[in-house]
C-alpha cells in the first residue's frame, strides 16, 4: 500500500523513481491509483493501465505521470 495524491503518485512511486534515479538509462515510470478503500481493481481496469504503459512506451514520453 503506498499513500499519496493524484499530483505526486504514492509513496511506492517516489521511491522507485528514487532507486532509478542513477540508472544509466533511467526508464519511464508511471504510478497507477486503483483499490482505493479496499475496492476490488477489475480487469477492465488492468487492461485500460496496460494499455497507458504500451502508449508511453511507443511515444517514448510520459503526457501524465500518475492516474
């Protein structure tokens, strides 16, 4: 469980952009808000993240860090 906010994206992301920080070629990362309150995170909705990541990797740019 990571908290955190929309803007910033949660404790967990922060500290992976962290870790990679010096990584010679420092990969995209984008945090993901989903389960809020224990709500269940259905397919559809792993679906819709799997495809932002393939968009971000095709375009090789991040539009929106956190959703």
């Amino acid at each position: 469980m990571g908290l955190g906010s929309v803007s910033s994206g949660g404790s967990l992301y922060a500290e992976a952009v962290a870790a990679l920080y010096e990584s010679p070629k420092r990969p995209l990362v984008l945090s993901f808000m989903a389960g809020m309150g224990g709500e269940a995170i259905v397919m559809k909705e792993f679906y819709w993240m799997t495809n932002k990541m393939l968009d971000v990797q095709k375009a090789g740019k991040i539009e929106k860090r956190t959703h």
